[in-house]
C-alpha cells in the first residue's frame, strides 16, 4: 500500500473555507456545480453551492462570489451569503437545522426537464428539504419546501435518501430512511414546488432495530436495498407494484459488518441480469468496506481500509473507489478492476496517518 503526502493532491487555487460539519456532496449533473449541507453553523445551518470555472493552462477554480475577509494572505477563501442558502421565499421560513445527506436529482421529463433538483435530509427534526438549481444557466440555488413527518416516533432523525426512478421525482417516491426508526418515508413532488409524502415501508422481518442507515435501488427500481445496525445488515425488499400498491416483501438479508452506515451501488459485471449490482457496505466500527452481490444476496469480499470508514464514492469509469477514513484523517484509494492482482483492496493512503479521537 502506498503512502503520499496530502499536499501533492490539493490544487491551491481552488480551496475554500465550507464551514463546520459538511457530510454529504454532491456534484451537478453538468459537474460545474458543487453543493454541500453545512450544520452546526451559527446562527444558522445552510445548503453550500460553488461552481467550478475553468482557468488557462487546465487548471481550475471554486467560484462563489469569495473574499479574503480583509485578509490579503489568506489561503482560503470565504464564500458570499448568497451561496449559503439558508431560507426559503416561497414558505417565508429557514432551513430546518442539521443538514445532513444529499441527494442530487436532474428531471427527465416535463415543465423541468434538465433541472437539477436536490434533497436534504435533516438529523434534528427528521426533515427532508427541497432546493431547485438552474446551474446551466448559471442561476441561483433556491430553497422550495421542507417538511417532516416522515417517521412515527419522538426522535425522528432523516438520514440517507435514494430514488425509485431517477429523474422522475414528480411521479415515482424518493425514500428516506431514519437512524431512530425501521420505518422508511417516501415523498414525490408536486408543481416543482411541494413535497407530498406517500406511502411508507416498514422493515418487518428486515431490521427489527430502530437505526436503518444508507439505501438504495435496484436499476428496475423495484428492489430497495437498505442498510440495518440492529443487527448489522443489508436487507433486500421486493417493491414491484401489484394492484397499484408495493408489495413490501423481504427477499434476503446478509449479515454485514460492525456499524455499517453507507451503501454504494454499481453494476456486477458479466451477469446476465440488468439489475444484479454489487453493494458496497461501509462499516465505521470495523474498518472494511463489504462487498454483497444482490443477484444472489451473498457476501462475496471485504475491503480493508483506514480507520473509521465514512463515505465512498466509487468512479466506475476508472475502476477506482476513494474511501474517506475518518478517524486517522486520511482518503484511501481502492482498486476495483477486476482484472487486477489488487483487486478490492485500499492500494494507496492520501495524508499521514493521525488520530482524531483518542483512546
């Protein structure tokens, strides 16, 4: 496994101060466009969006309207308040607090084909909110509606968000799941504006705990994979529509590694059937990554990685995945070429290693 310094990776014009706690990212689907849910902010938590501006030589920037704070030797830079979306026009109200997970969207089809749309999801109250993003036209990211609800009990804490049928938001549910309930929300949208809830799933015979994290969909969108840490799990759930209603079925479920969190889905190459994916389940509390292939709801590898495995994010394209190890306070890069003498396994450390939580 090779070891390099962070800052050969880091390209010093384009760093920026985000602010306290980011969690999830998510990048525009013209990947001009970065967005991230900042809490724990005074006096308020915030949806971030910077765009990204070409500069000569292939080099680039981060743009958000950012100033120096009066400092002419600053290193990063502060972004405007207006790339710091904190309340909503239409409802008169702000962002409820603890954003958390994001979820990107672009419309398929209708009166906002091509639009980015995202979701937040929201740890103190169980919210979930709506922005819409005109990043093709260089426009402003606007705060539409949030509302909570989604989960029956005193604690509801929103935590991870997939979608049915991508690009279809208005017609087919986004879920939601909760760190304190086994019951996972769903919504659609309504006039590019509104979030409706729908129909809710209840995790019988999957997660008998309260405390299902990461999901995510089969490419058919009627297999919904989610994430258990009472016990440490991952459960397929059979959602094919009979008679205008899902059928809510458990199909399998796998026993997974200690505090998994995060799901990462990507086609398992060679099979025959357009849905079977390989999931990768994140696990904090072990330090591995474990491979599940859902075409026969097996456990099949284990990644071992940095300590504190948090978020992956899995470039298909490259065959690489980059796993961020928060503990030790390091990226770790995994090769996932199959044809590799390495395969599935962390390769390469980005950072020197150090404890951020003591013993």
């Amino acid at each position: 496994r090779w070891e390099c310094p962070v800052e050969q990776f880091i390209i010093p014009e384009a760093v920026l101060r985000i602010g306290n706690f980011p969690n999830g990212l998510a990048l525009s689907s013209d990947k001009r466009r970065i967005f991230l849910p900042i809490r724990g902010e005074d006096p308020q938590d915030y949806l971030l969006w910077v765009d990204i501006a070409d500069l000569p030589g292939g080099k680039v920037d981060l743009r958000c309207s950012s100033s120096c704070s009066g400092n002419e030797d600053c290193t990063a830079f502060d972004c405007d308040s207006g790339h710091k979306v904190s309340f909503s026009e239409r409802l008169g109200e702000s962002l409820p607090e603890q954003p958390f997970a994001v979820l990107l969207d672009q419309q398929q089809s209708g009166a906002h084909k091509g639009e980015d749309w995202l979701f937040v999801t929201h740890l103190g109250g169980g919210e979930v909110s709506f922005f819409r993003s005109t990043a093709a036209a260089g426009g402003p990211v606007v705060l539409e509606d949030f509302r909570g609800g989604f989960f029956d009990t005193n604690n509801p804490r929103a935590f991870s968000l997939a979608a049915s049928s991508p690009g279809q938001a208005g017609e087919s549910p986004i879920y939601v799941s909760s760190s304190t309930s086994n019951i996972l929300g769903s919504f659609v949208i309504r006039d590019g504006e509104r979030i409706i809830a729908t129909q809710r799933v209840a995790m019988r015979g999957a997660s008998p705990g309260d405390d299902v994290r990461g999901i995510g969909f089969a490419p058919d969108g009627n297999t919904l994979y989610a994430i258990s840490r009472e016990p440490a799990s991952l459960s397929a759930i059979d959602l094919t529509v009979e008679d205008g209603q899902p059928r809510r079925e458990l199909k399998w479920v796998v026993e997974a590694c200690n505090e998994p969190s995060v799901l990462q889905l990507t086609p398992k190459l060679g099979s025959a059937d357009p849905n079977a994916q390989l999931a990768y389940v994140v696990c904090f509390g072990s330090g591995q990554i474990d491979v599940i292939d859902t075409e026969f709801g097996i456990r099949v590898d284990e990644i071992r990685t940095g300590a504190g495995p948090n978020q992956l994010i899995i470039d298909a394209k490259r065959q690489r995945g980059f796993i961020t190890n928060f503990i030790e306070n390091t990226v770790g890069v995994i090769d996932l070429d199959p044809q590799s003498e390495s395969y599935n396994r962390m390769v390469l450390r980005i950072g020197k290693r150090r404890d951020l939580i003591e013993s």
